[in-house]
C-alpha cells in the first residue's frame, strides 16, 4: 500500500510546503506542494491560491523545503 503522507512538512503561518518522496528506477525523487489553509466556518480547508502577504512565508517555505531535500540527497551520497 503506498504511503499517502508527505514525508517532510514545512509550515510558516497559514502556508504549508509538504514534501512527497517517490520512488523511481533511479532511486528518490521529491515533490513539493504547497497549500494554504483557512478556516470556514467550523470547518479547515486548504486552497493554491495565494494572496499578496503569503507569498514570502510561502517563499520561506520552499527554501526550507528545498534545503531538506538537499540534505536527504546528500545523505544518500554516505
């Protein structure tokens, strides 16, 4: 049964970058998604779409996703 979750999430705020790995012939590739989530209602949900004062902690988040998936490359190097 594959595995659903992400295997690393970086969240700053509302923002979230989640990492995916897959596996691949040639070994681990990863895969970022990045979501925002809000309240409606009594009821979370998460949206693409992003506004003017999310976009640097969405960039914070990809930078820190990217350097947790440079680090898991380098690992793999050991």
């Amino acid at each position: 049964m594959p595995n659903n979750r992400p295997v690393h999430e970086v969240r700053f705020g509302a923002v979230r970058a989640a990492v995916w790995a897959n596996e691949t012939k040639t070994g681990v590739m990863h895969n970022v998604t990045v979501s925002r989530l809000y309240k409606d209602g009594d009821q979370w949900k998460d949206s693409s779409n992003f506004g003017r004062d999310d976009l640097l902690p969405l960039a914070k988040a990809l930078d820190h996703a990217h350097t947790w998936i440079c680090q898991q490359r380098e690992g793999e190097g050991s």
